[in-house]
C-alpha cells in the first residue's frame, strides 16, 4: 500500500511540475529597441531599429529589425535624417561624427518613438612613453585629456 501512494504521490507530482519552457507566460508584447555606435571621425553608417522576440520563437536580426522607421540623429541645431540600409540598419554617410558633440537620436515607428541622446567623448591620448611600450593587465592605467560624466 505504501508503494501505491507513494507511486501516486510521484505521479501527481510529477504531472503537476512542468519541464519544458513551453508555457504560456501571457500575451507577448513586443519592445522597441535602438542599437548604435558613433565612431569619432567616421560616418554614421549602423543604426539599428527593432523589437524583442518571444522566447521560445527564432528568428534573424532582419527579421525583427524595422525598416519603416523615421530616424533622425541631431547635432548642434541641424537633423540628419539617416535612410533604411535594410533590415532595420539605417546610415546617414555624409554625417561625420565629432568629439565632444551631444547627439539626440529619435527613431519613429508605427509601434512608439525610441530617443537615446549621447556626448561622444575625447578619445585617450598616450601622456608618456620609453623607448617601448608594455603593459601589465593588473595595473593598467587609461587616462585622457577632457571630462566625462560617467565610467
């Protein structure tokens, strides 16, 4: 008897915890997201725009990426508007990126409107040298001329 009720008690047990991540958590509600790089002295040439993804589904960067976004990256008073590359990578080439400029970037959708703003800062400056350079990872020190607000 004791076999049976622990055998029950398994199977209940065991009926009643599932395994896999195939549940429903809910209704799935896509995110906007906004990826980019400004690189000093280089064109703006890879804005990405697009939306989270269920856990459980694949899919590719293209294919969640938005290519109908309104993507506007502004500098000192001016809007340059950066065109669809594809799979929601948006380039502007002409626009060159400075250092020391604040950029506010707005990317509209038919899902919301994404901002992110940014200051891209003074790239370090080596302050001495030897006749060679080394380094020791444990006590490795970066510094550069300017300030910045964070890290």
């Amino acid at each position: 008897m004791k076999r049976l009720i622990l055998l029950t008690c398994f199977v209940l047990i065991s009926a009643s915890c599932s395994t896999t991540p195939t549940d429903s958590l809910g209704e799935f509600t896509p995110t906007l997201y906004l990826e980019g790089y400004l690189i000093a002295g280089q064109p703006v040439d890879n804005v990405y725009v697009g939306t989270t993804t269920p856990l459980l589904e694949t899919f590719t960067r293209e294919e969640v990426g938005l290519p109908d976004a309104t993507v506007v990256l502004s500098v000192d008073g001016t809007d340059w508007v950066l065109t669809s590359v594809g799979g929601g990578h948006y380039a502007n080439p002409k626009m060159t990126i400075e250092v020391g400029k604040m950029y506010a970037l707005r990317a509209e959708t038919t899902l919301g409107t994404l901002t992110a703003s940014t200051v891209v800062p003074v790239p370090p400056a080596l302050t001495s040298t030897g006749s060679s350079v080394s380094a020791d990872l444990s006590s490795l020190e970066v510094s550069w001329l300017g300030e910045t607000e964070a890290g």
